[in-house]
C-alpha cells in the first residue's frame, strides 16, 4: 500500500456535483492498493497514519499526531500513486491492483482507520471521478510506502 498524507486545514471530495465527505483540522489521505497488500499492510499503515506526529504542540514542535488534536481524516483511493513512468510519456498503471483485490482491501483500510483513529473518517466513492479540495497546513506532506516498512 502507498499513501500520501497531507495535513489540512480542512478538505472535501465532491462526486457529480455534491459534497461526499468534508473535514476540517487532520490528514487528507490518498491511499494506492496492490496486488500484493493484505491485512497486515492495513494494520501497519493506519497505526502508523493516526500516530504520526506531525501536528504542532504548544512550542510549535511538530510532536502531536492526529488522536491527540482530535483531527479528522478524510481517505480517497487513488490507483494512480502506482503508477510506472519508467517508458515513454503515458503512465502505466499495471502495479495497481484490480477492482476485485482492491475494493475489499480499500474497504477495509478505511474501517481500520476509523478504529484506531477512534472516530468516524470521511471517504470517498472507489473508482468515482472525484473533486478533492484541501487547504493544505504548513504544507506538511508525508509519502509512506508499506513495502519500505524496515
């Protein structure tokens, strides 16, 4: 799994028009499946989502994660984050997994996610075409990859 965690000021994903899923103060995450992730990529990846202190404290230290300023998290698929660049000038997206793999291991995440962050996360619609907005705070970005976990 791969996820790029943006920490927000407030965020929004719209489908044909209407406002699925809006935040404010937490993580935009866009999360990429692949064949290859199970479960155990699922339980890494979000621990690691929810505790990742990069929210500042009252020195200005970024040493809070997104539990401890009772943040929100909004999760939208994206397929896209694996895609090759390697030939020519079109992507290919052959890492990315099927429709069928993928689903239930989205699916998943953003239940897990809701779990250890310990409230409900705003989602997206899989495979949708979506409009994402975000106010992004700092910018703080984070690219995390379950495959380089050691």
């Amino acid at each position: 799994m791969r996820a790029v965690i943006q920490r927000t000021q407030r965020a929004s994903v719209t489908i044909d028009g209407v406002c699925k899923s809006k935040i404010g103060k937490g993580l935009l995450v866009l999360i990429g499946v692949e064949e290859q992730d199970n479960e155990e990529d699922i339980a890494w990846l979000t621990k690691k989502i929810v505790n990742l202190r990069i929210f500042d404290d009252e020195n200005g230290v970024m040493n809070k994660s997104v539990k401890d300023v009772e943040g929100e998290i909004l999760a939208i698929s994206q397929f896209t984050l694996f895609a090759s660049t390697k030939k020519g000038n079109r992507p290919s997206y052959l890492r990315a997994g099927k429709h069928e793999i993928t689903v239930p291991l989205y699916n998943k995440f953003c239940q897990t996610l809701e779990q250890e962050l310990g409230n409900p996360i705003g989602t997206g619609e899989f495979g949708a075409y979506m409009e994402v907005e975000l106010i992004n705070d700092g910018p703080v970005t984070i690219c995390i990859d379950t495959k380089n976990k050691e």
